[in-house]
C-alpha cells in the first residue's frame, strides 16, 4: 500500500502527553504532531531521529500533521497503529497470507463479541475472526507485545476463544512494524496477564501468526512470517 501523498522528513525532539510529540523540519521550525499511538513505543524514538509526517491538509485538525514513522539508524518503524489494519487486510485480498486460505470477501470493523469490534471479519466457508495488533517492541532481537498492560488485548483474547466455542475460526495477528529483529513472544515482564492468555487461548484453537511489515518512505506492505516463541 503506497502512501497517498509524500511524507515530510522531520527530526525527532520529545513526545510527551501520549499523543503530542514535537519535531524539527528541515526550515529548522518547531511544530508539535499527532501521534496515533498509545503504547509507550518503548524502542521507538531517540532524540535526533529522522521522522515522517503525513499531512492532513485539514484546517479544521488542531494538529495538521501526524508522525508515521521513524528512523533508527537500522530500519524504519511505523508507530502510527492505525495504519496496521489496511497493511493485513490488503495483503489478504493480495492472497499473501498462506495461512487464510480460500475466502470470499474480507470486512472491516465488524461487532462482535461484548460490545467489541473485530478488526477483519473473513468470510468464508468457515468464518475467520482476526484481530491485528501492531507490534513495535524490541529487546535484543526479539520482538514482543504488549509494550504496556493491555486489559483490551487481554479482552480480545477472551473473545477470539468464544469465536472458537462457536466452531468459527479465529486468528490473533501479530504485525511487526519494524525489521530489525528475528522472533516474536508476548511480553510477559510487561503484562503477565496476557502472556498468560496467549497460551490459554492457543491451546483453546485460537491460531497465532506474526509477519513483519516492509517500510519506505513511500510504501508499507507485509513481508516475512516470523517465528513464534511462546512460553
């Protein structure tokens, strides 16, 4: 998937409240940014690092611009989570995940469970449930999620083992949005809990797949399966 227009380079300075970070463009002018992204990116800025903005071109946003992706000396990670959905879902309509299989059409942001949504709902001879998450987190050279408590992920967990109780399919997907490691495992320092979880829910028949992105300042596509390291 190509970005719809160019994206502007930038230098990384602090991210603070969550969601506002401040970066320098290249007129050496400060501006403050959006930043879709509620973990606590852990692994994901330095101070002095190249960034990426897209441009809303929209007078009424109080922020215009929202960072997208930044530079670590390494590779490029994408830290904007909304982007990780549109990546899964075109590659499966691009038939690139072996492990969906046949399907017939895939929707998007379907209820589903209490009171939740399912990021992609595929339809199929038998229905496929898949949630995305976006995983930036890196310790040496595995990556891992959560990067914080995440009491919603532990609830998407519950609720892809009732998918199973319902004889559907129901997929946990893991999107690494960087390519500098080699393994993926749950973050069981961060959130136990959900560690705890994961293997609950594969042992229930919950199906677990983590593939990385490939980035540039002009495209985000999916790549490579990478190896599951669950304990």
């Amino acid at each position: 998937m190509k970005f719809k227009e160019n994206l502007i380079e930038a230098t990384f300075i602090k991210r603070y409240k969550r969601f506002l970070v401040d970066v320098e463009l290249a007129s050496k002018d400060i501006i403050t940014v959006h930043c879709a992204n509620s973990g606590r990116m852990t692994s994901c800025l330095g101070e002095g690092w190249k960034v990426l903005l897209s441009d809303s071109k929209n007078p009424k946003r109080k922020l215009r611009y929202s960072l997208e992706m930044v530079h670590n000396g390494d590779c490029w990670i994408m830290v904007n989570t909304h982007r990780a959905n549109h990546i899964v879902k075109e590659a499966i309509l691009n038939n690139e995940i072996a492990e969906i299989g046949l399907f017939d059409e895939v929707l998007s942001e379907i209820k589903y469970g209490k009171s939740s949504r399912i990021d992609l709902l595929i339809k199929s001879k038998v229905d496929i449930y898949l949630e995305v998450k976006s995983v930036t987190l890196l310790e040496g050279n595995r990556y891992l999620f959560p990067d914080a408590v995440s009491s919603r992920g532990q609830k998407h967990l519950q609720e892809l083992m009732d998918v199973v109780k319902d004889k559907k399919r129901a997929i946990m997907f893991y999107l690494v949005q960087r390519s500098d490691g080699d393994s993926f495992s749950s973050a069981i320092d961060v959130d136990p809990v959900y560690s705890s979880l994961l293997i609950k829910a594969i042992k229930a028949g919950v199906e677990v797949y983590c593939y990385e992105s490939i980035l540039s300042p002009s495209e985000m596509k999916i790549g490579r399966s990478i190896p599951l390291v669950i304990e």
